[in-house]
C-alpha cells in the first residue's frame, strides 16, 4: 500500500517537494549544440560527416551529459533534455536520450522531456505510451503543443504521477504570430489558451493547488508573463529564454506567487556552454562542467534573491 | 549538373507529379495500431509486456509495413507513418521507422512522415536536420505545428526538395477550442494561420503554382475545407479523416482546385486493417495486405470519380 501510495504520489506535487529540497527554482536544458561542444570532449572533424559519425557523437555527448548532470544536481531540481538535439542523431542519438534519462533518474532529478508532442486523441496517447510511463526510461513530464485542443492535451495526463507542459506564450520573436492575436471579446489568444488549460487541470490538482497540466511562457515576454499568472493561478510556469535569449532575473519574478511557488526559469546554453561566456572562461573548456556548476549556482542564487528566498 | 538539377527539384513539384504519375490522389498512413495487427503476424500474448518485446512487436510492424506498401504502391503516391507509434516501441520502434522510410523511397513512393514537430527557430532547424536531409533515412515531408509562428515554421522549408505540412484546421472533434475562435476583425484563427502559411510559402512556390509549405484541413470539417481553399489557393492540402474518423468522398471533394489539383486524402486504419471491415473481410486476417490493397484502390477511385478523373 505504502508503495502504491508513493507511486500515485501527483507529478505536481513531486516536483514542488523537489524545488523546495532543492530550495532551487531553476531547470537546467540538456541542449547539446554540436558546434559548441568542448573540442576535448568532440573533435570537430568528425562533425564533417555527422550521419556517419553518429555513434561517436552520440557518446561523446552522453559523457558531456553525465558531466553536466553531476556538476548541476545540487543547484537544480529538474533537468529538461531538447529532444530535437537527440533526434537529428537517429537512433544513436535516441539511445543517448535513454540513457540521459536514467541517469538523471538515478542522481533523483525530474526529468521533463522537451518534445512538443501532439497530435488526435488516439496518437496523443501513443507519445504518452512512449515517454510518460513508469519504464526507468520514460520522463516524469513532457513538453506538449496545445493547437489542436482539449482532446489532444488529455491523453497526456492519464497518468497521474507525471506531468505535461504545454506551450502557451512561447519566448520566440515570431510567438505573437498567433499566441497574441486578439479576439472578438478582446482577450489575446494566449489568454484564452491558458483559460482552457486551466480548466483542463482543473481535474488534476494536487495538494499545493497546482495542476498536472502546467504551461511554458518566455521569459522574453515580461508583461504577458504578469498578466498570464495572475488569470490561471493554478497553472504552473515553465519560463525557458532566461539568459542566451535575453530574459533577467527581474523578469522573471513575476511568474511565481506570493509564496514564491508555481514557476521554473530554464536556461540551456547559458549553463551547458557556460565556460564559453566571459564570466567563466576561467575555467577552461576541460573544466566546462564545472562552469556549468557556477552558472547554475549562480542563476539559482538570482532567482531566490529576487524572489526573498535565501540561499 | 543533371543530377544537380534532379536532387533540387522542388518537393511540391515531385509530389504533384508522383500523384499525376499515379493518377492517385490518396495518402496511406502507416500506423501500426498494435491491437489491430493480425494476430498472425503478432502474438496478442507478447502485448503483455511491450517494453519487454520492443524488438519482436518492432519486427512484426516492418513486415506488416513492407506489405502494405507492396500491397498499394500501385495505388498511392504517398504514405504516411505516424511517429507516435513507433516511438513508442523505444529504439526498436525507431530502427522499423526509419526501415520503413528506406522500403518506401526504394519502392518510389513519397514518405510524408508525420511527426508534428515544432520549436523555436535553432531547435526547429535540429528538427529538420533529423528528417529532411537527404539521407536515405529520411522522409520527403513533415507534418509540423504551427503554434509558435514563422520563425518556428520558416526552418522546416530551408531544402527545397523536401516539404512540410502545418496543421490547420484538424479533423478531431475538439480541434475547435482553439482553431475556431473568431479574432477580433471577424476571421476565425485557423483562417489567419491559413492566410500566414500561404505568405511564408510564397517564397517557395514551385512550378504548379503550390508552395513547399502544405497545411493539414481535416475530410471532417467540410465546410471549412471548402472556406479555405478560396482563401489561400497556393497552399496544398492534406485533408485526413477520411473513412475512420467519418469523412466521405464528397466531404474533401471542395480541397481540390478546379484542376482537381492541391490535395491528397489520408486514410490510415481504414486502409491497413480494412481486412477487419465487413466490405474486406472476405480476404482473412491472412490477407490482410491484399485488404488493404483491395480498399486503397477503391479509395483511389471514389475520389477520382468525385473529382471527374477517369481510373
């Protein structure tokens, strides 16, 4: 029964415990740009033929992975592997992203899975078969595109114990093409959207009153990030574009709560390739991971000071 | 230089031309329902345990692959595997994949791969790099979604010779909650994503007058299919949900163009598990690709004779 009950235990609720262990309010992207990895780690002649040399890349950045994972584990509580970077290495590539997976599993971080999946009902529920089951492989959350509605956003809550991020107000310059379009009743769509996905969750609340169905909103978009958490107070944040895209601690205050709750700030680059910015280059690119340690200690101290949490 | 010449060819043109080719203007989808498999070819009492018997489940899936394709390739211009079910037998299920894809282009056909991918610009470029290069791995076309805008759509055209497909008015029943909402100026969103597809493609427009970036206007909202092929002419249709989902040959007879050009019709479980239909099932589960073979064509010839093409 204990065991049942931990199992059951929501993914929203796991993740705040996790944060709150942590006392750290940051996500570190496992984002790994061929072009920026350290040469000791990747010699940049076998990039010549990537199709060819997928084995050896794929390892190489496995090892880059187990680095960056033991030297952020105590600064972070989740980590957020970018899919696309695994995917354009086959299955060389797919192998790494289980591995990564596990061992992040296994250093007890929460993982969510950067993947943007959707599709119809009875598909939607295939993504979720492939990376939100109990399997040492599958994540604890995934990303998910919301466009085509309530129907294709449920299947990927069934289990309860894991979670989903949908894409609402997104940090790139284009996001507004749609998300901000105004409708007829003068709300943005992005407005809307939150609405339906708070309403969604509304049926997996766990017991810090956030909801399985969290939702992504940039870092580069201030005004909406206000705006958006004071409507769907149940939804929690996932705020990507802190750093290499441009958003700041300030920013960024106003996606968390009076309790300092209800938000993760992502950086990828800024932390990964840390050793390559002014600030770390100190270290040298055979110490990278120790100058993505620095860089997410340091973003961890940032965010808790400008949301009064000591550190 | 001819050789040159041939590999740029736009991916628009070779599909128009494969379809006129054909005289074909269908779509079979490649998805392996595994509780619909014959269980000749699938054990049901290895589905058990499917994390167990990823690699016996994947083998059984290439084999079925193989002879549906065989079993319509005369019938079709084009199929369709949906991701979400090999990606969720693991690696295994992405080695059949990317198998299948090598079967396909071997046999002629154009693979549209449907994966739905999206992300911001330098993650959706990884996207593209996994399945549009010229590898033999990879597909002809992506399906993609186009939450994020332009600069998360604009990636997906950058090798002519290959194409994507935007989701637009989708064929589920709640594709509505956000695709329908009316905007401000009267136009409904799924109307303005259409006229936003139809102003990136112009910068990829082919020698029909149709552009490499294709949207996806699902056979179950008839209506609309008909509203938006006025609006944006240039744009090439993928109308799915047709049989299954409940769409018939006159519902998608509005998504061609008065040359009874500008779209293709999917059919995914109609086609491969038509041996469980009452009309096919004089064929036997054992038959199950002469089924296929069997209801494809007719698909084929419902659809030329609504658009007054002779078989």
């Amino acid at each position: 029964m204990m065991i049942e009950g931990v199992r059951m235990k929501y993914f929203i609720d796991r993740l705040i415990e996790k944060i709150e262990e942590k006392n750290s309010r940051i996500c570190v992207g496992l984002d790994p740009h061929l072009e920026l990895m350290p040469k000791s780690l990747l010699n940049p002649e076998i990039l010549e033929d990537i199709e060819k040399n997928q084995k050896k890349i794929s390892k190489s950045i496995y090892q880059f992975n187990k680095e960056i994972i033991d030297s952020v584990k105590d600064y972070t509580a989740v980590v957020k592997p970018q899919m696309a970077f695994y995917e354009k290495l086959g299955i060389e590539g797919m192998k790494t992203l289980k591995n990564t997976i596990a061992y992040a599993e296994e250093k007890e971080l929460i993982v969510l899975l950067d993947g943007k999946r959707n599709d119809i009902g009875s598909t939607a529920s295939a993504y979720a078969e492939a990376y939100l089951t109990d399997s040492k492989y599958a994540a604890d959350a995934l990303t998910i595109n919301p466009y085509l509605g309530r129907d294709g956003i449920i299947p990927f809550l069934e289990n309860k114990s894991k979670g989903a991020f949908a894409l609402l107000k997104t940090s790139n310059p284009s996001s507004g093409d749609l998300q901000d379009l105004i409708l007829q009743d003068g709300q943005k769509v992005y407005e809307k959207m939150g609405k339906i996905l708070s309403s969604i969750g509304e049926d997996y609340i766990g017991s810090f009153g956030f909801s399985n169905l969290a939702a992504v909103v940039g870092a580069t978009y201030p005004e909406e990030l206000k705006e958006i958490r004071k409507i769907i107070p149940s939804v929690f944040f996932l705020i990507p574009g802190y750093g290499a895209q441009g958003g700041g601690a300030e920013d960024i205050k106003a996606g968390f709560d009076i309790n300092g709750r209800g938000a993760i700030v992502n950086s990828s680059r800024g932390i990964n390739f840390a050793y390559q910015k002014e600030e770390f280059k100190d270290f040298g690119a055979d110490n990278f991971a120790e100058a993505a340690g620095a860089a997410a200690e340091k973003m961890k101290n940032e965010i808790n000071k400008v949301l009064g949490f000591n550190n």
